[in-house]
C-alpha cells in the first residue's frame, strides 16, 4: 500500500484493489502485517480436525457396541493370526486411525500458523505443505466409516436382553417421581435401594413397595419404555443436518461455479 500513491496520487488504491480482489472472486484482507492473517485457515482446519473427534468417538462406540453384540458389522473380516475364534472390524479401526492422524495433523498446523515471528517467520510454508496430507487421512476416515454405517445391522434383541436386566436405570425415573409426588428425601431413599443393585422387575416392584408406592406411572415403567422424547429429539437432529448438509451443498456448488468462470476449474 504503501508504494501505490508513486504510481499515482489521483487514484482511491485501497477501493480499486479491493474491487480487484472481488473480481478474482476472493474477499480482501484489508488490513494486514507481512503475511495474511491465519484466522480463517486456522478456523477451517480446527473445524476439520474438531468433527474428525467427534467421529473418531463414534467409530469407538460402535467398535464397542459390535464387541457386545448390540450391532453387527458386514464386509470383509480380517481374524487374529493366533486366535481363531477372534474377528476383528478392521474398517472400523482403519477409520478410527485415519481420523485420528488427520485430525492430529490439521490441529498441529492449525495451532502452528497462528504465530509468526515479527510476521516474517516462513516456517508455515513447510508445515502447510502437510494440509492435503491431513485431509487426505480424514477423506479416508470419513469413506470407511461410511461403509460401515451403510452396512450396519442392529441386534435389538441383543439390546433388549441386555437392557430388560437392569432394572435399576429407573432409579433416576422414580427418584423424579417422588419428588414430584412430595415424598421428604426421595433420593437418599432411591439412593439406598438402587445404587449397586443389579435389578430383575421382580426387584424393581420390591424397591417400590419398600418405598411404599403405589403409583401407576412408575409401576407401568419398563426401561425401554423411559426414553423421555429421544425419539423427537433425534429426528430434529437429523432433520437439522439434513438441512446442514443442503447448505453445504448449495456452497459447495456456487464455490465450483465461481471458480470455473474465474478459469480456475475446467469447463
């Protein structure tokens, strides 16, 4: 900027170049020091490298979950090479160490770039060599994860079994109702009977009648019927990234059109 007004002293450069800029299609960074700031690259990637956690979480839950029985995993099985009998969900754990790597790599320079000494410091260029790599490991991640999803069966048998023998989890159920019910220390009384129990519906009728209940709500409870409004709440969320992922698309596709009329994608 500041050798601009050599050229001319009649010319407004700060509006000129930023027209300039906008035609290319980019926005201007209007103030900066030696380098362009960081900022939305940094946000960029620590938003890459935050969703790879939350699906690096994911693919360990349904690792676990496929352990349990409560889901069974298709596609190729790959077996331990001393034990027979084991199988182990390779794509799950391709995925979860693909994540893991890409996320790992997208933070380390996301954390990098934000400091630059005297804003002259050139050590960035090496490091941000290393975006691709970091997506490309997250690409992959994402892919076999998906495989999975698509190939997922649930074994609601197997969860029901598993949940129909503990009755306890209603313990939160009837420590609420007796509150509401204006019942005088409610969860220390809950507390006595339920916590470390592992209970048969036998033993959750016994609890209720040691606490001296008789109330139809908490007698017509089951565990797979106390699930407050999950289900209302998880068809918002979907509905929700459904809508996430129009917009994106949307984004994505006014992105590719702006390049490709800028001569920067092919026709």
């Amino acid at each position: 900027m500041a050798s601009f007004p050599m050229i001319s002293g009649d010319v407004d450069w700060p509006q000129e170049l930023s027209k300039f800029v906008r035609g290319l299609g980019f926005e201007p960074a209007l103030i900066t020091t030696q380098i362009l700031p960081p900022d939305s690259m940094a946000q960029l990637l620590t938003s890459i490298g935050l969703m790879s956690q939350a699906l690096i979480n994911l693919a360990q839950d349904l690792w676990i979950y496929n352990m349990l029985g409560y889901v069974h995993i298709h596609g190729k099985p790959i077996g331990s090479s001393t034990m027979p009998h084991k199988v182990n969900p390779v794509d799950l754990e391709n995925a979860e160490g693909n994540l893991k790597l890409g996320s790992s790599i997208l933070m380390e320079i996301s954390r990098h770039i934000q400091v630059s000494r005297l804003q002259r410091d050139l050590s960035d260029s090496t490091i941000k060599r290393n975006i691709g790599l970091g997506i490309g490991h997250v690409i992959l991640g994402v892919r076999r994860l998906n495989e999975v999803l698509s190939s997922i069966d649930v074994d609601e048998g197997a969860i029901s079994r598993d949940l129909n023998e503990h009755w306890e989890v209603l313990s939160e159920a009837v420590q609420v109702r007796l509150r509401a019910l204006g019942m005088p220390d409610a969860y220390e009384k809950a507390l006595a009977l339920f916590r470390g129990s592992r209970m048969s519906v036998g033993d959750y009728e016994k609890a209720l009648g040691e606490l001296g209940v008789n109330d139809e709500v908490l007698r017509g409870l089951s565990p797979g019927k106390y699930i407050g409004y999950a289900k209302e709440l998880t068809i918002n969320c979907i509905s929700h990234c459904r809508y996430v992922l129009e917009v994106v698309k949307s984004r994505i596709n006014y992105e590719a059109s702006t390049m490709r009329s800028l001569g920067f994608l092919g026709q």
